[in-house]
C-alpha cells in the first residue's frame, strides 16, 4: 500500500491538475498552496454543489415544479461554449463562464429530477444528459493533444517538460515492481 501512496503522490499533479505541467497550459489552472489544480474543476464542481443545496433547500421551503427550468440550466451553459468557440485565455472569462456552467448543470439536473415522470426514466434522462455534458471533455483532450503535437517535445516522455516528471515517477515505479518479480520468483 505505501508504493501505492508515493506512486500517487508523485504523478499527484497531473491528477489533480489534468494538463500537462507545461507553460502552454499555465492557464488551465490555478496554484493554491503549491498544489496546481485544474481551473475548470476547481470551480465547475464547487458551484454544482452550492447550486444543487440552494435549489434542494428553496424547494424543500417553496416547492414548486418549474416548467422551464431545464431550459433555463441550458441557457446557463451558453457563455462556456462562446468562451470556447472565441477561445477566451483571460482567467477571469473562463471562472465566470465555468460558474455558469456549473449552475446550469445543476439547475438541469434539478429539474430532471423534478419531471413528472417515474424515477427510473428521470434517472435514464439524467444519465443520458450526463453522458452529452461529459462529452465535453472528449473535446478538451483533443485540444491538449491538438498543443501537444505541435510542440518540440511531443511524445518524446522522457525530456518533455510537462511530462518528464510523471514519466520519470512511472519509469521507476515499473522498474521496482520489475526488480520485486525477478526476486520473488
């Protein structure tokens, strides 16, 4: 268990931060306390959160099904699709747009669950929209690989600067597992 936790410990940054260690992705993420963390994480999922308790706890006060509600949360993810399509590098656009974006989730996943519907089909349309958001990400992997492949270093691990931390950590994690085979056998 504890190469386990210093495996994790030193490939940590690209877990919590999901972009490669590199200037040309500086401003993908935030550095709090020396932990970098992914710029979209940090602040699509809180608000999702404080989203989905403030509609939950103005329900449970005044419940009420809104109609359109659904339609509402969509409009709220309009501004990170612009910012995107405009390909806005100022951090400021991409917190707000992503505070959006986390409310508008929210709301759509709030009012799915309030569809009168049984339990079940919400439940297929809640993941049937959750599937549509996570595509998302399918795109910016895409958009990491479309910099990385244009860049000097690319696919060559072991000297990349946002890679050869990581590369290294996974060099050595498979060399000692290697050496502890050869002497168990």
């Amino acid at each position: 268990m504890g190469k386990t936790t210093e495996f994790l410990r030193k490939i940590q940054p690209v877990l919590l931060s999901h972009h490669p260690d590199c200037d040309k992705f500086k401003e993908h993420s935030f550095e709090i306390r020396g932990v970098r963390l992914c710029g979209g994480c940090i602040t699509i999922y809180p608000s999702i959160t404080v989203s989905l308790l403030l509609l939950y706890t103005i329900n449970f006060f005044q419940p009420v099904f809104f109609r359109y509600l659904f339609f509402i949360g969509l409009l709220f993810i309009g501004p990170k699709i612009i910012s995107i399509l405009f390909r806005s590098r100022r951090k400021t656009v991409k917190v707000g747009a992503n505070i959006l974006v986390g409310t508008g989730i929210a709301i759509c996943i709030f009012s799915i669950f309030s569809f009168p519907f049984p339990f079940v089909m919400n439940l297929f349309i809640f993941i049937v929209f959750f599937m549509m958001v996570s595509s998302a990400n399918f795109l910016r992997v895409k958009s990491i690989m479309k910099t990385c492949s244009s860049c000097e270093y690319h696919r060559n691990w072991s000297i990349c600067p946002g890679f050869k931390g990581l590369y290294s950590s996974i060099e050595k994690n498979l060399n000692e597992k290697v050496d502890e085979d050869m002497v168990s056998k």
